[in-house]
C-alpha cells in the first residue's frame, strides 16, 4: 500500500523483543534510536533534579558520617588510652580501628537507603559473600582468631622482648592478623598470629625485675671460702643489683674439672644485660688478682703398668 511501516516494526519490537531481519532497515533502527532517545529525554527531565537532590543528600550524609568518624576516633583514642583501662597497644588499636569502621559503614547504610536502595539484597548479597570469603580465606580467618586471643589474654604487648613463633625480638606492631617483631640483627620479620598462638610465647620483659643467673667454676685445689667472699663482694659492690630480693651465691655442683658456683643477683629488667657483662669482667679481674683459677676441662691420666715395667727393668 506504500506505508512507511517502520513505526509499527519498532513497537513490535518493543513490545515482543524479537530480533529479525527488520532491524537492518535503517528506517527501523533510526526510529528505534529516536525513540529511546525521547524516551530518556523526558524520563530525565522529570527525574533530574530529584536525582541531583539525591545526590546531594547521599554526599552529605557520607562527609557528615566521615566527620563524625574521625570524632568518635578520637573519644575512642582517649578513652582505651587512660591508664585505669591498662589495655594492650592491640587492644587500644582494635577498638580505635573498629570504632571508626562502624560508624562510617553505618553511615553509607543510610545514605544508600536515602538514595531510594533497597538495602535487603545488598545485606542478603554481603552475607553470601561473607561465606565465599570465609571458605577461601581460612588461613587469614585463623589469624584473625589468633589475634583475637592474643587480644583477649594479653601475653605481650609493643615494646617487649619477647620469643614468640621461633623468632626472638622486640615487638615494634601488632595487628588482628600478623605481628611485626625486629630482632637484635634490626630485621623486621612479620609473623602470622596463628603461629604465634599455636607456639610457646617467652616474654622476656613483662616484669619490671629480672634474675641473672650465672655460674663460675673454680679449681678443686682453690680456697672456697675466700671464692664466696669475693663473689660476695663483686656483687654486692655493682650499683645496678638490687638489695631485695637478696643475691643468691652457693656452691653448686662439683664437676669434673671444677667446682662450681651459682651466682644470682636480682635487677631491673633495663640493667639486666649490663650487670651480666660488668659482674662476667669483673669475676675474671678479681679471680685473677686473688689467685683464683678458672679450670678447663681437662683429664688425668695415670700409666701404673709403665711405671711397674720400667722398675722390673730396673731392678
């Protein structure tokens, strides 16, 4: 009949969503176009400034949470930082982090609801993947356990000596995951929580007061006495041993090759390798001035069937 058809071929396709050949008609594809193109037109003039209000609303509820944030941060910093609480560094870490994390992810909740989202499927979508996380992180989930242990129980904390996961040194971070120790060498070795948990932990420095013990051997000709006098004295005379609890000097053990004294002076922690190293020189001075001996492992041994031999010889 000589009708231009490509209106009706566009509501047909529209309506129906078959793909045919009429596609191809340029015809029908620029109606098609056009169509889509007034149709956004006027959803967007009707809806734009909504939109725009919406999105204002969703930015300042997002500034006006981060701010609210970094206030509760800082209450929160004050508060586990008092020395009442007497709470780890972790700890104080955790609740500083946790505080700020929350607050903040409760406000993107309200400005998502505010923008028109329906926050159902998204909780719904974050506990599925929660499970998927959970199945292909286990071994991050046991170091994070672990560091809930640790934070619980407390067996060392920032700045202690400690000998934790095979690894000796002072625990310069720690986190829910991993710990941060530098060893004597002033390497940095960062250690999972689950191998430090699931290990012996030696804190070295959580008293204040430490023992040093020490032993030194004398030779069995040595007068005794006078050995335990100039212990005695070398430790009593070091301005860093403490008086209480008294130093314990003994005779110990009769070796081999020597007779042995343990010598255990109390200090501070702080002091501990400086009162070993100055009270090792000064036993090894004294000894020497006194005519003390320092033995060394040594045999005696005695040939009775030579000597027999050789008198028979003789005689």
């Amino acid at each position: 009949m000589g009708l231009d058809t490509a209106e009706y071929k566009r509501l047909l396709f529209e309506q129906t969503g078959n793909v045919t050949d009429d596609l191809l008609n340029s015809k029908v594809m620029w109606s098609i176009v056009t169509s889509w193109t007034t149709d956004f037109s006027s959803w967007l003039f009707e809806n734009l400034p909504q939109m725009i209000f919406k999105v204002i609303i969703f930015i300042f509820i997002i500034f006006a949470f981060k701010t609210l944030k970094n206030i509760v941060r800082k209450m929160v910093t004050r508060a586990v930082s008092t020395k009442n609480l007497k709470m780890s560094m972790l700890m104080q870490e955790f609740f500083i982090s946790m505080s700020g994390k929350i607050v903040f992810a409760i406000g993107i909740l309200i400005a998502l609801s505010q923008v028109g989202l329906n926050l159902a499927p998204i909780l719904t979508g974050f506990g599925v993947a929660g499970i998927i996380v959970g199945f292909a992180l286990q071994d991050t989930l046991s170091n994070f356990a672990s560091g809930m242990m640790l934070l619980i129980y407390r067996p060392f904390d920032v700045g202690d000596l400690v000998e934790a996961g095979s690894i000796t040194g002072k625990v310069s971070h720690m986190s829910l995951v991993n710990t941060t120790i530098k060893t004597f060498s002033n390497e940095i070795i960062i250690v999972p929580n689950s191998k430090i948990w699931g290990d012996i932990i030696k804190n070295v420095t959580h008293e204040k007061v430490r023992r040093i013990d020490m032993v030194f051997g004398i030779g069995y000709s040595d007068d005794i006495e006078k050995t335990e006098r100039v212990l005695q004295d070398i430790v009593e005379s070091h301005p860093s041993v403490l008086r209480s609890p008294e130093p314990t000097i003994k005779l110990h053990t009769l070796n081999s090759s020597s007779v042995d004294f343990i010598v255990r002076p109390w200090v501070k922690t702080d002091d501990y390798w400086d009162v070993y190293w100055d009270i090792t020189r000064e036993v090894k001075m004294r000894f020497d001035r006194e005519g003390i001996s320092i033995p060394f492992p040594q045999q005696d041994v005695h040939l009775h069937m030579v000597e027999k031999a050789i008198e028979s010889k003789i005689a």
